[in-house]
C-alpha cells in the first residue's frame, strides 16, 4: 500500500489513515479496502493510486482497474443498502457484518457507525475469520471517531486528492 499523505490532516483522520494501513499491511490475502459514508461516498482507500486510474479509465471511456477501492467503495454502498433492505422487510434488526464469498476472492463488509461501512476485498485464500475479526477491530477502534466532522475532512482531502492528481 502506498501511504497516502497526511499533511494538514487532524490526528483522528491520521489515526484513522494509520489504522487502515495496519489492516491491509497485517492481514494476509486483502487486496483492497474502503471507508465509505452512508450517502455511499468513499472516505478512506487503501490504494489512493488505484483510485486515480480507475478515474483516468473513466475519462478515456476504458473499464477501470479491477478490485479499485473506487469499485469496492460502489460495490460496498449497493450491497450495505440491500442488506439494510432485506433487514427491515425481515424485521431482523440492524446489518452487522455481510460476507460474500467467491471463486477467487472475497468481499467483506461491515457497520462502522452511522450507516458508515467498512468494505475489504480479499483474495481466493484468505483466512476469512481473520479478516472478520481484524475488520471488527478496525471498526471498534475507529467507530466512536469517525463523526460527521471527520467524514467531511476524509472526503474533502480525497477531493483535494483528486484536483491535485495529474489527469
């Protein structure tokens, strides 16, 4: 993972930056991680330059990068909205964790807080309990920080991000 830059950043976002780095670094078989906000806005990415390709794809009418966190952050949104959905049509309650497994890979998503949702794409040999429990701390640890303040900060920086990265 290529550690984005933190310059300017508050130190909840920089925590939160940190946090998301030792997942992807610690936890054999992701690929690809995203922080999305409940409008289904990417927040946090564990591949910033992934995220400009798949925007560079899209301006010269190419598919994107398979597995982007720009992707994951769309795939996590549509399927935290079905499973929030199928909840409340089954009277279940609120959607703690979703997982779909595949032929070659894995898609993980879970609550953070305030319809906020952590989403991992994982590979085909990942120890899926691993990623679940590693998820599961990330979101414990971050959950009571990322407040309407910090989301608006992460998304603004992703924005400036974006401005700043050549096209």
């Amino acid at each position: 993972m290529t550690a984005p830059s933190t310059f300017g950043l508050s130190s909840e976002a920089r925590n939160l930056h940190w946090l998301l780095s030792n997942l992807v670094e610690e936890v054999p078989g992701i690929q690809s991680v995203a922080v999305v906000s409940s409008d289904g806005l990417l927040l946090l990415s564990s591949d910033p330059e992934r995220n400009t390709a798949a925007r560079e794809a899209l301006e010269t009418k190419r598919s994107g990068p398979r597995g982007s966190a720009a992707d994951l952050a769309t795939i996590v949104s549509g399927i935290g909205s079905l499973t929030i959905g199928a909840a409340k049509l089954m009277d279940s309650g609120k959607v703690k964790h979703t997982m779909v497994a595949m032929e070659e890979g894995s898609l993980f998503v879970m609550s953070i807080s305030d319809g906020s949702l952590l989403g991992v794409h994982g590979s085909a040999d990942c120890d899926m309990s691993v990623v679940s429990y590693h998820m599961a701390l990330f979101v414990g640890r971050a959950g009571h920080v990322l407040t309407p303040e910090l989301r608006s900060e992460l998304r603004k920086s992703l924005e400036d991000a974006s401005a700043g990265s050549p096209r």
